[in-house]
C-alpha cells in the first residue's frame, strides 16, 4: 500500500500500488525509512530571467549546470516547468531512530541531502516525503541512471561540509518536525 492524493490539500490516503500509481502524487517510502532523496525544483534561477512567462525552463535540468550526479528520473509540471528529482538508493535508510547503528547513516544521508540542495537551489522546506508521480499523465518524466545510487557515490558529486552545530546530540530521528518535536 502507499500514499497518495490527488489534491495535496485534502491529505494523503493509502491504497494498493495500482489504484496510487492512478493518482498525481505519491509517497512511495514505506514508514520509517528511506528509499530515495528527492528535491523540490521550483527555479533555480529565481525566476529572474523569465518572471513574466511564469514557466522555468532551467528547473528540469539544473543538475547537469550544478555538475552533480544524474537523477534516476525527473519528473516535470509542463505547466510551469517546475520538477521533481529522484534519486534512488540502493540501500534504504532506516530513519525512524529504532536502531542506534543506523543514526550515522542518517547523518551521512542528512549531509549529502544538504549539500545537494544547496548545490541545486531546491526548495529546503521540501521534506521529500511526496513527490509527483512519474505515472502520471498530469507530469512529464525523464528517465535518468537505471541504477540507484549509493550514499558513497552520491557525496562524490558535493562537498559535505561540516555539519550545523547543534545544541543536544540526543536527537535520532529524521526531519525538521520530528526534530523539532524531539528538542521540545
């Protein structure tokens, strides 16, 4: 079963794979883990160029001019030009904290995620959870790299940095509301 919806405004409703393939957005993650990074492509040009056309041509390929690794698939709003990159992983993340051995790869995931929104203009309010469906005849889909990506592989195409300083070191849970959540 995944989520999905139709009108991200009314939420998000479980159904089996074929009936959620039928609708325009999906969470394809099943709860607690992580299959893939995903990025939120408004402009990366702060629609300087192009204002008045309200339609970014650059958003579906800013990650060739950014020089990082290519998305497993794209997936494009013809309307506005706005897209979405995947990127998928070849070991899923568990993110739900439940494993002390698991916080360093959430980290390493973190940081990687970090920097390639950076690199990319994304949207960093984006919590990746729901992404457009790459089914839908509402979007148009690229196909990318067949394989999925390892975490190793994709730190390759970005400087990590070092991490933002953080007051407790107790947090194990990935997001900035369950973050949040945690700290209070």
């Amino acid at each position: 079963r995944i989520r999905c919806s139709d009108d991200l405004d009314r939420g998000l409703e479980w159904a089996p794979r074929g009936v959620a393939l039928l609708h325009h957005e999906i969470a394809p993650d099943p709860a607690g883990w992580r299959t893939a990074l995903r990025f939120d492509m408004d402009c990366p040009c702060d629609r300087r160029p192009h204002a008045k056309a309200c339609y970014c041509p650059r958003a579906a390929t800013f990650w060739s001019e950014a020089n990082l690794a290519e998305p497993n698939f794209v997936v494009t709003n013809p309307a506005n030009g706005h897209a979405h990159y995947v990127y998928l992983l070849a070991g899923w993340i568990r993110i739900d904290g439940q494993n002390e051995a698991d916080v360093a790869a959430v980290r390493y995931l973190t940081a990687i995620e970090r920097a390639y929104t950076i690199a990319l203009h994304a949207d960093p309010g984006y919590a990746g959870l729901v992404h457009h469906n790459p089914f839908s005849p509402r979007y148009e889909t690229t196909n990318g790299r067949d394989e999925p990506y390892s975490l190793h592989e994709l730190a390759t195409f970005v400087s990590l940095g070092s991490p933002p300083r953080r007051r407790s070191t107790d947090i194990r849970t990935y997001g900035r509301n369950i973050e949040t959540f945690d700290r209070l």
